[in-house]
C-alpha cells in the first residue's frame, strides 16, 4: 500500500509568510461556549440584530457591519474545518479503488486538504481588515459625548431665551457652547482624518487576504486537473483488464510542483493584475493632479459649440439671473490550525 505524500513535511514559512508576517489568530477562533462549532444561523441573526443597540448613535450602523462581518468569518471558519473533513473522506474512499484512482483520489485530497488550510490562514488575514474597521467605530462611539453636550446646551439656550430672555445663564451657556463647539470641531476634525487612513488600510487588508487566497486556490486547481491526467478513463470491454498504473511517481512530483509555487508565490509575481482602463487612468491622474494643486488643462473636454459670439447664441454671465456659481461633477471611477490529520488510517500525516 502506498503512503500519502504530504505536502507540508517541514512547515516552513513561505516567501509570502517571509515577506508579510500571518498575523495572529482570529478572535473568533477563541472564547466559544460550544467549542468549536458555531450555534449557527440563529446566533449569526442574533448578534446582527442586537449590534449596536446599547451604543451611541453614531457608531450603530458600523457596529452591525463589524458583527455581519464577525458572521462572515466564522462561516468561513466551519467552511474550511469541513473542507478538510471532506478531504479526509476522498482518501478513504479511494483507497478500496483501483490503483490509478487510489493514489489521484488520494493526492486530490492533499490538495483539498491545503485548500482547507488557505481558508483558515485567510480567516486570520481577514480579521485585520475586521478589526482595523472596528478601530473606525470605536472613534466614532468617542466623538458622540461631543456632539450630544453640544446639542444639550444649544438646546438649553432655546430653552431660556424663549421662557426668560433676560436670564444671565444664557451668557454663561453660549460661553459653554463656544467651548463645545472648538471640543466638537477637533472632534470631528479627528474622526473625518482617521475614518479615511482606517478605511484605506482595511480594504488594503482585505483585498490583499484575497489576492493571495485567490491565487493560490488557482494554482492548486491546475495542479489538480494535472493529477486527473494520470487517471485511465478509456473504456474496456467486459474482462479485459487496464493497463498497471505507474503513476505514483508522477502523482507525488505534482504534489512536489504544487508545494513550490506556493511556497514561493509573492505579490510581486501574481499572475492576474488589475489594469485600469486609458479613460479610468485618465481620470484617475486628474484627480490626483487636482489634489496636488497642479493645474488641469480642460483644454478639448467638450465639443465646440456651434457658433460664436456674433451668432447670438453666447450670453454673457450678468444676463443671468442669480450671478450662481456652478461646480462640474466630475465622473471620477476608483483605480481600482488546527493540527487535522489528513489521509488513510494507516499513517497520520501534517499538511
């Protein structure tokens, strides 16, 4: 009988790990009271419906986005627990099959099983986007006192002037009100500044997280259509006999490739890459022209109108009525672990 050939014998870290540290664990993989499955859609819909109730007005709507996404990962934490249970079972029931099938099913469930891993490691890299959004709603819960003691003196002078328009407290008050409001401006001043840094950095997190998980499912998917090759599916009449299967070595050099260019796969060499259209780039480089104060040459952006100033179709500014001043919108588009055992029973094996 042969053995399973592990792909993860040695456990070391990979250039991406080398090049970008994992980061720790996941906060939902710890503190359950059921171990370590979840209650399930009763608990997602519980915790969505009841985030934010207690907290500042501010901060609700990001404290149900932080608990969906807390729903998310945990999902994705059964999905990939049970995608190597799925792995598992493969192997056991290809190993009362023929040869050829015995040891592709069998190292198909090596790569399920790292498919597995990937979305466990992903869980991890997905909470520091999770995470770096709830540092967003934290400020946001901090800024609320400001603005509510702001309002409640704001409303304690329309209170007096309208039931003692002579009360010397309302001096005292609008003296407390121009405090507030300097306490409210930096505030706010705070949150507009960390809100945009937060947000950047978060989807950075996220995005990369999928980037990497993306591209690795892509290149155990080939390597896996590489194992099927090895498989015999011509047809034989009844009692004639296949051909012996010779592909044990070749199964673990595919098993071998598979290692390797995950083990040293990188951002750098990712072989998708967002392009960004010429009229994207275009708009892209005007704002960031725009917001580095440089001018903007508008020269050629609209048809010429037909005809000129003698054909009696230009107006001059004072004949409008308002003197308004109008600002163009511009279309601007956006550049853009658990130490399973995997295999037959009769070795344990690490991926």
């Amino acid at each position: 009988m042969h053995r399973t050939y592990s792909m993860r014998q040695s456990r070391a870290p990979t250039a991406s790990q080398i090049q970008n540290p994992p980061p720790p664990s996941s906060s939902t993989k710890a503190g359950r009271f059921f171990g370590k499955g979840n209650i399930g859609t009763m608990g997602h819909t519980f915790r969505r419906s009841t985030a934010g109730a207690f907290g500042p007005d501010l901060a609700k709507k990001l404290s149900q986005l932080v608990k969906m996404e807390k729903n998310v990962m945990r999902s994705m934490e059964l999905v990939g627990r049970e995608r190597m249970e799925v792995a598992q079972q493969l192997s056991i029931w290809g190993e009362a099959c023929d040869d050829d099938v015995s040891d592709v099913t069998d190292k198909l469930g090596v790569l399920i099983y790292e498919i597995g891993e990937l979305e466990d490691q992903f869980v991890d890299r997905y909470d520091q986007y999770r995470v770096t959004i709830k540092s967003i709603r934290n400020i946001e819960a901090s800024v609320q006192p400001s603005r509510d003691r702001k309002q409640k003196i704001t409303d304690q002078i329309a209170q007096l002037k309208y039931k003692e328009p002579n009360s010397p407290k309302i001096v005292v008050l609008e003296q407390e009100l121009v405090r507030a409001e300097a306490e409210s401006l930096v505030a706010e001043a705070q949150l507009s500044n960390i809100t945009r840094e937060k947000l950047k950095a978060a989807f950075t997190y996220q995005f990369d997280a999928l980037r990497e998980h993306s591209e690795k499912l892509a290149i155990i998917a080939g390597f896996g259509k590489h194992l099927l090759e090895l498989v015999d599916d011509t047809p034989v009449t009844p009692g004639e006999t296949r051909n012996a299967y010779d592909g044990y070595e070749a199964s673990k050099a595919i098993i071998q490739d598979c290692e390797d260019a995950l083990t040293n796969w990188v951002e750098q060499n990712a072989a998708v890459s967002s392009k960004l259209s010429t009229r994207a780039r275009a708009l892209s480089q005007r704002r960031h022209n725009r917001h580095q104060g440089e001018a903007v040459d508008l020269a050629g952006q609209d048809a010429p109108m037909d005809g000129s100033r003698e054909s009696g179709l230009w107006v001059p500014a004072s004949a409008h009525q308002g003197d308004q001043e109008y600002e163009d919108d511009d279309d601007e588009e956006a550049s853009v672990h658990n130490g399973s055992t995997r295999g037959r029973e009769d070795h344990v094996e690490t991926i």
